[in-house]
C-alpha cells in the first residue's frame, strides 16, 4: 500500500487498537490532522492545552491499562507537553506521544517553532525517535508501542519532520518487534526464588511493601491471594492504593512521609521486607539509614536498576511482578504457617490502636478529611478517583476507602500540579459507567482550569471537588511547621468565583459549606451529569499528619494531638 | 565509599543521538567520566564505548545497571579482567634533547610520529598507570601539547 507518512499514523494506530487520541493541532502536526479528519478510527480528544493533553492519555492509560496516546505540534507545543512526559516517566505510564517537526530541511536552522524535542525528551521518556524517512515510520511504531508497554512500562517519544508526513512510501505494519538490544527479563530466576521464600518461612515478623508496579503488572489479584494465603501483613506505597480491598484485614495502610503510625511502626520493625514492583522512593524511606533497620529485604521488581538502588536487597528478583507471585505462591503453599505471625499481628493491631489515622471535627468548617470519607461512603467503588498535587492528595491516599486497582489516579513521582482534573477526562473517557472524581485544592484546579472547555465539549462530566482552604495547603504546612509560620507567597485568599467559572464554561458549579451542601451538591452534579466544580471551603490551617519530616527516620513522626514523637 | 576507578565497556548499536544518550546519563545522574572512548566495530552494526569513570561499588554497579536500561545498549561489561592501553600524542620544542625524549618514548611503545622546524611530536601507547608515568617523567622536557586518547580495552 503506497500512503503518505501521516496516513501510516492513522494506519498503525488503529493497527494498535487505539480507540482515543489526546491533542492539539499545529503547523508541523497538520498533515497527520488532515488524516485524522478524514479517519473514523478512533476518536480525537482536543484538549486546550498540551500539557493536559499528555494527563489526559495518561489517566487513560492508568484506568484502563491501554497505552496512552497523545499528539502535538513542533516547538511550543512539544514544550507544553514536556510536563506531562516527565510525569509519565516518574510513574512508569505506557504512553507514545507523537509530535510533528519542522521539515528535515530546515531542522538546526532555528526555524519558526523549531526545537530539538529528542534532545528535550532523552531525560524524561523511556525512548524515543527523530523519524528521518517515512520508510521507517511503520517500524519505529511498533516499536515504540512494543517498547512503551512492555519492561518497566513508560513514556515513548516519537518526533515527525512535517516533510516526512507528506512522503508516499510503501506502507506494511509489521507483526513483530525485533530489537536484539532491548529483551526486557520477566521471568524471576528459580534459586532466588526458592531462597526468598525460605527466608519467608523463616521470618519472624515479615511485611508485604507493595508498590505501583504490582497495578502495572496487572497483579494485584494475584497479591490479595498471596497476601491471603501466608496471612502476612501489609503496606501500601502512595502508588499501590487499591492493589488490596480497604477491608482487608491484614492491610496496614500507606507507608512513608503520610503513612499512617502503624504501617510506619511496622516496617520499622520488621525483620523481613518483602518488596513487590516497588522502588524504594524517598517519601516512602525516609532517612535511609534507619529504614527498616533489622529486616531482610526480598525484592522484585522488573527494572534491575531498581533494585539495591537505595536499600540493598539480600534477595534480588528480576521479573515481572505477576508471575514471580504465582511461582512464590506455588513454593509458599508448602512451607509458609501462618499461624506464626499472631504475635506481630498483635504488635501491629496496637500501633493501630495508639495512633489510628484520623482527624477531629473540632472546627466550625467543615474538615477536607471527612469530604473524602464522604465521597467514599456515597460514591464507594462506584467513583474513579484523581487527584492533583498537595494536602488534598494525601488525605485522598490516607482517606478513601479504595478498593480495587486503577480506582486512584494521581501523580506520584513527579507531583504535578495540574494533573488531577485533564486526567480525570482521560480516566472518565476510559471508563465511562464510573462516576469520575478529582479532588483537588484551589492552588491545583487553576493549573489547568481551561479543561473546563474539552470537558464541556466532549460529554466529560468530571467532578472536581475543590478542598479550598485558601491556601498553596502543603507548602503552608511546611512553613508552619519549618519556617516559623511565614507563609511566604502560599496564601490564596484572592480567588475566582469558582460557580461562575464553571457556568461561563457551561458546566456546573457549586459553593458548599455544610455537611448536607456537600452531599446535595455531590448528588446534583452526579445527576446533571455535566462537568462540575465543587468548591468547598474547608478549614484552613488542618494539616496533613503523620508526618515524617523530610529526611527524618519513618518512625519519629509528628502525629496528631501534640505531635509527641514516638 | 571509596572512589574506584572502573573501565566499563559499552557495546551499543549504531544509531543517531546513541552518544548523546549515554552523556546524558552520566551528567543526568551525576556520574563521573574519567575518559570516553566510541568508534564502530568492524563488519557490525555496533560501536563500542569505553567509559572510565570513577565511584563506589554501589554507584558503579548503578552505571552498569542504567546504561543496559537503555534501549539501544547491546551489552555492558565491567570486570577487572581487562586489557587498556591509551595512546598519547606529545608535542615538544625542536631545542629540547631530542635523544632523551626519544629514549622515553621508546619505553613506553612509543617513537617520533612528526618533526618540523619548529617542534617535534611524538606518540606512545601504554596501560593508564605508565602513561602517567610517562607525563610525569616528560614535564621536564616543557611539552607544549599533550593530546591523551582515552582508555580503550578488552576483555582478557
């Protein structure tokens, strides 16, 4: 079939199943958007910026386990887009992301909207392509699926010269992928295996360290068996939340800087960490010296480089997540007691009694924590849940009953501000019979207010409820607590009318200040089934606790009454 | 953590912008470079690297790990069984005792590459730790250039 470069585009993205497409046009981008008019393929989502147009496929990707998809002109609107690569990046999101350039003619002559995007995008994609000859086009798509979804997942960056989008070449998708030097290892090697759940069965006070990678790897049924099986405890990573139900018994909670005092205490205590597809970050470590000082570590993970990164591991396995649990758990059926563990369960079940996670209604407006219990009680695992970046996101990890994976969306390596409401388009676009949440703050919502647009267009009825307490919340937290209260440049008490911002869009917008405005404004815009602000004022000053001060030792936390330490 | 100088070997395919990846990585990291070598491998479609660079046993043991992460990087090997040499062009004024700097070069694999009215030039090719010798030994000869060509090496 001879086509031209920008219809082998549109070929190999259907070729790939893809359904949606995040974007936004421009010059170097035309000739692909002059196929994509002409296409019924799959469906283009114009966002009104290109940033949102990377979460947007993201939170497409997050929700639905696909590869996400986006496209972008050359120069300002790949640079737009560098936010949202990155962010993928930290995550470890499939995602390929097409930009057009300037023709290869006039590359390096500082053309109107040139930029070296490959230069730009090497440090924050897992791959990427300067595309110089339309013959290669179907191959390097391939790839570039191939390699985004495959391995530790993450962002593929694939740069088109507007001269190779018009060539007219012969045009075969391949079946195949052949990179000899990309072989990515999956599956865990038996010995260590076999030496890791030796180690188990000879642990004391063992702990599952779930992380991101079991909900990447698709695992986290087979977790909750294995969790179920050997009856030992857990702890989620801020990335984890919902690999097991909310009700499990033997899950602690979130661990790290937020966690709760007894996953902190517990895996301080333990003396064999078993890491599963996490990567030891330092808000989960904390002071690295004293982090889980008396444990044994097993760890698996996909990514060799993640393991003894940080924390050495005693026993390393390389692989995918999924089948390493169901091997372990083939092993484990014959030599794991449970039985063993009542007492650490008992050590365990008192940390929770000491300092449970909670809050105290002790103000007359109302708590951003119980708007979240709230939403949870209502809403359950009817609602998919974002979040952007700040206090509001943390107590959304700490608070929401979450009780399966991919319900919780958010940006947790890179924290990015902004994230929340464009991937809640994606995530409701992927998943449409689940009501679509974002809780954001109101330092957060404004960093991608102009959503409001594609929201309105394309039927997203996404509903953001702003814990508004006037303030940049976690940065004034760390003012408070570390720079003596100034709160320099963190006090937003200048603010839109939030109810007219979302009218002036044609959505809807709410003010709420009670308990009973906050359920009759969640029910009203879950009815009116358009897109939605929910401003909420909220107390001001709350602050997220525990917390381990950064660099801090994860079991001397500041906790809630008069932040004793422990 | 003692720093330790390690030669790391890098096979990777021939493709545009692969040097740049591996830059970026060492400066994107923090890493130290001591030396880089890269030229293509005959009949292949592979260049080799040779990266001396300098760290702990954990950092090292980073390096290898985060190069082979790279899409394009074929295999990396990083052992102390290793053959390296490097090759060192010196450039000395014509008036310096020519016979001494000739004997030096000789010691180490070296001999006059180039005389002109001005200035001689001449090359050796040694293992890392001689040629230091060498430039230590030759200071007193006031060279006027000195080119180093970087470490490359072989697995014994």
């Amino acid at each position: 079939m001879q086509i031209s470069g920008a219809q082998m585009v549109i070929e190999a993205l259907i070729a790939e199943n893809v359904d949606t497409v995040f974007g936004y046009p421009g010059g170097a981008i035309m000739n692909v958007y002059d196929e994509i008019y002409k296409q019924d393929g799959f469906e283009h989502i114009l966002t009104r910026h290109e940033q949102a147009a990377i979460h947007a496929a993201e939170g497409y990707s997050k929700v639905t386990g696909k590869v996400g998809v986006a496209m972008i002109t050359s120069g300002p609107g790949f640079t737009n887009a560098v936010t949202g690569l990155a962010d993928a990046y930290m995550d470890s999101i499939p995602m390929v992301v097409i930009s057009g350039q300037v023709p290869m003619s006039l590359i390096g002559t500082d053309a109107f909207q040139e930029i070296d995007a490959i230069g730009i995008s090497r440090a924050c994609t897992k791959h990427n392509y300067l595309v110089t000859d339309a013959k290669d086009l179907p191959r390097v798509l391939k790839e570039a699926f191939h390699i985004a979804a495959t391995g530790r997942p993450g962002p593929v960056h694939v740069d088109i010269p507007k001269d190779v989008t018009a060539q007219i070449e012969t045009y075969v998708y391949p079946d195949t992928v052949n990179i000899p030097t990309y072989k990515p290892h999956t599956k865990g090697n038996k010995r260590q295996i076999k030496k890791a759940i030796d180690a188990i069965a000879a642990a004391k006070r063992p702990l599952f360290y779930l992380g991101g990678g079991i909900i990447n790897s698709n695992a986290a049924e087979e977790v909750r068996e294995f969790v179920k099986m050997t009856g030992i405890p857990a702890v989620e990573t801020f990335m984890a939340r919902g690999t097991l139900h909310h009700e499990d018994p033997l899950l602690i909670s979130m661990l790290g800087m937020h966690g709760s005092y007894a996953a902190n205490m517990a895996m301080s205590e333990t003396d064999l960490v078993i890491a599963l597809g996490a990567r030891f970050d330092d808000r989960v470590t904390g002071k690295l010296s004293e982090f889980a000082k008396h444990a044994g570590v097993i760890h698996v993970d996909i990514d060799p480089a993640s393991i003894s990164k940080l924390v050495n591991a005693d026993y390393p396995i390389v692989g995918d997540v999924k089948g390493v649990v169901v091997e372990m758990m083939a092993l484990a059926k014959k030599s794991v007691d449970a039985e063993v563990y009542a007492p650490w369960l008992e050590t365990i079940e008192h940390f929770e009694q000491l300092h449970p996670l909670q809050y105290f209604e002790d103000t007359d407006r109302l708590k951003p924590q119980w708007c979240i219990e709230r939403v949870g009680e209502i809403l359950g695992d009817d609602a998919n849940i974002s979040t952007d970046v700040g206090q509001h996101q943390m107590w959304t990890a700490q608070f929401y009953p979450f009780s399966r994976p991919r319900q919780f969306i958010s940006s947790g390596g890179l924290g990015t501000m902004g994230f929340g409401f464009p991937a809640a388009l994606g995530v409701k676009r992927g998943a449409m019979d689940k009501v679509s949440i974002n809780f954001t703050g109101d330092g957060s919502i404004l960093m991608n207010i102009q959503e409001l647009m594609t929201a309105v267009e394309k039927k997203l009825p996404v509903i953001n409820i702003i814990l508004n307490n006037n303030y940049l919340g976690m940065v004034r937290q760390w003012q408070t607590l570390f720079y003596d209260k100034r709160h320099a440049e963190t006090d937003l008490s200048v603010q839109p009318d939030f109810v007219m911002l979302a009218q002036s869009f044609g959505g809807v917008g709410y003010v709420v200040k009670t308990k009973d405005e906050f359920d009759a404004a969640l029910k009203d815009a879950i009815e009116k089934n358009v897109v939605a602000l929910i401003d909420v004022k909220v107390e001001r000053l709350e602050n997220v606790l525990p917390m381990v001060p950064s660099g801090g030792s994860l079991f001397n936390m500041m906790l809630l009454e008069n932040k004793k330490e422990s | 953590m003692e720093n330790e100088r390690r030669v790391i070997s890098v096979i990777v395919a021939n493709e545009a912008s692969v040097l740049s990846r591996i830059s970026g990585l060492f400066s994107a990291r923090g890493y130290n470079v001591v030396s880089l070598t890269v030229a293509p491998i005959p009949d292949t479609d592979y260049s080799r690297f040779t990266i001396v660079t300098k760290g702990s046993v954990r950092v090292i043991e980073q390096i290898t790990k985060q190069l082979h992460k790279l899409i394009p990087v074929l295999r990396v090997s990083e052992t102390e069984e290793m053959i390296e040499k490097e090759m060192v062009l010196v450039k000395f004024p014509i008036t310096e005792n020519l016979s001494d700097i000739s004997v030096l070069s000789n010691a180490y694999n070296g001999k006059i590459a180039n005389v002109s009215t001005e200035s001689i030039i001449v090359m050796i090719a040694d293992e890392p730790k001689r040629v230091e010798h060498f430039l230590t030994a030759i200071k007193r000869y006031h060279p006027i250039e000195i080119v180093r060509g970087g470490t490359v090496a072989v697995e014994r």
